[in-house]
C-alpha cells in the first residue's frame, strides 16, 4: 500500500450529502488540501464518452484507462478538473454523466487504477492535512485515517438541495436519479452505513455553514490538545 500524508481526513456518504462543498470548505478554513475523488469517476466517464465508448462494456472502459490523462489540484481555492488540455469541471457535473457514472465505478481495474492515484496524491500533497471525499474512502481508500466521517441528510433534503442546483430539474426528477445512482453504487461499497470508527455527521437540520462547523469539530475532537 502507498505511504498517506499524516493527517487524512476521509469524508464519505450517499450523493448530495454535501460531501464536496462541505469538505472544500473544511479544507479551506484548516488551510488543509481537499480531494474529490469522484471528480476521478465522471472525468473517466466524460473521457468514455468522449472517445465514443460504449461505458456497459467493461473491457472498453479498461481500454480507456490507458489515454485517460487526468489531473486535479488539491487547493480548495483552485479547484479544477482536466482530462489531456480540456477542462472539465462543469462538463462532469452535467446530469448525463452521473447518470453513466456508475456503470465505470463498477469496474474492479477502474477501481483499483484510481485508488492507486488518490494514495499517490494524498501522500505528495504539501498541507499539513487534507480532506478526502467520495464513496469509499473512510472504508478503502484510508480505512486508516486519523478522522472518518459519515456525511449523510435525509433522501428528501438531499434532493432538494441537489435540485436547487439544477435549473429545470423537478425535484422528484433529482431525488429518483440520485436513488438510481445511490442504488447502483451501494453494490460496490456501503457507504450508507457508518463502518466501526467513522462518525456520522447529519446535515439534515443543519445549515451549510453549520455543518462545515460540525465536520470541524470532529476533527478537532480527534486531535491531542497541545500547549
Ligand atoms: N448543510 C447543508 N445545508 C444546505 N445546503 C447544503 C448543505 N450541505 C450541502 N449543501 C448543498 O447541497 C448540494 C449538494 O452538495 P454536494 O454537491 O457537496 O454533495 P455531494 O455529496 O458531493 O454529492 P454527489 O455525491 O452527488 O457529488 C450543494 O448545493 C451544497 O451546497
Ligand atoms: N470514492 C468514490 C467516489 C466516487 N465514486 C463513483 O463516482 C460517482 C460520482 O461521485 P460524486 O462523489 O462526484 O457524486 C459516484 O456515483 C460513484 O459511482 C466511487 O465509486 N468512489
């Protein structure tokens, strides 16, 4: 297994739990690195796509992974996406990639592939900390980390904060989308339930601000007191 920076903090939880706002701005307020893993997962999907692969077929989405050139930085202030010299940030949020995203997740090569990458950028990162979201990260990605935490809201909170996003999107529309998605991955990983170690944090009656206050304070909480 590759070496991790010292202090990881692995963020999971089902789609629209706010695990990248909320863990963007964690990691701004500490001055700590932030990684989105799933940005990995759509920037494959986009590149399938792209290059006219059909993302059912496995052994196409392998194929694919050796033109794949993808690069993220882990400043919360800089965030940005890039596959080769496109950029795409937003193209990967569009709703057509999530909803093939799954289909590349579930490949076992894809998987290991980019777990391999997201050590290697943990380890080489120069903050004193960093925070690492998406499915399976308290659990394989750093089952090791020194904090772990389960973001998860109710299904109708998460939808509708998913939706006010959306211009034109229903919010039953997001919500039977995001169950879709939630559904399909869950075959892959739980990511629904809290592994021993990881604390749940519940946004669904909290505000944004106050759930970035809660992450913060469970990671604190995990911190010897110094001085
Ligand atoms: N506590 C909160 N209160 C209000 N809005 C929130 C809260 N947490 C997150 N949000 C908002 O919910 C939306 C979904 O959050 P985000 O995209 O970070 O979720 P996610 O878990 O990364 O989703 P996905 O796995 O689908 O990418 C965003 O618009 C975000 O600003
Ligand atoms: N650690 C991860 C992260 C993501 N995935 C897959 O990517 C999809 C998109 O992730 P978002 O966090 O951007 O919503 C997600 O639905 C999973 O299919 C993953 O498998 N493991």
């Amino acid at each position: 297994m590759s070496p991790v920076t010292p202090f990881v903090v692995a963020v999971d939880g089902p789609a629209g739990s706010g695990k990248s706002s909320v863990s963007k701005e964690v990691a701004r307020r500490l001055g700590y690195g932030f990684l989105d893993t799933g940005a990995a997962y759509r920037a494959l999907a986009w590149h399938a796509e792209a290059s006219g692969i059909d993302t059912d077929d496995a052994a196409s989405v392998i194929s694919s992974l050796a033109s794949f050139d993808y690069r993220i930085g882990t400043d919360p202030a800089g965030y940005a996406v890039h596959v080769g010299e496109a950029d795409v940030t937003d193209a990967i949020r569009d709703p057509q990639i999530s909803a093939v995203v799954s289909r590349v997740a579930r490949v076992p090569e894809v998987r290991t592939h980019l777990i391999e990458l997201f050590r290697a950028i943990m380890a080489a990162d120069a903050a004193p900390g960093i925070v690492v979201e998406g499915r399976d990260i308290t659990t394989v990605v750093a089952p090791d980390a020194p904090v772990r935490i389960l973001l998860t809201a109710s299904e109708d909170v998460r939808a509708a904060r998913r939706s006010a996003e959306l211009v034109g999107s229903s919010t039953s529309d997001v919500g039977e989308q995001m169950r879709r998605r939630d559904a399909a991955d869950a075959k892959v990983v739980d990511f629904m339930t809290a592994a021993d170690g990881v604390t749940t944090v519940d946004s669904t009656e909290l505000d944004f601000d106050q759930t970035v206050e809660a992450v913060i304070g469970v990671i604190r909480s995990s911190q010897p007191v110094t001085g």
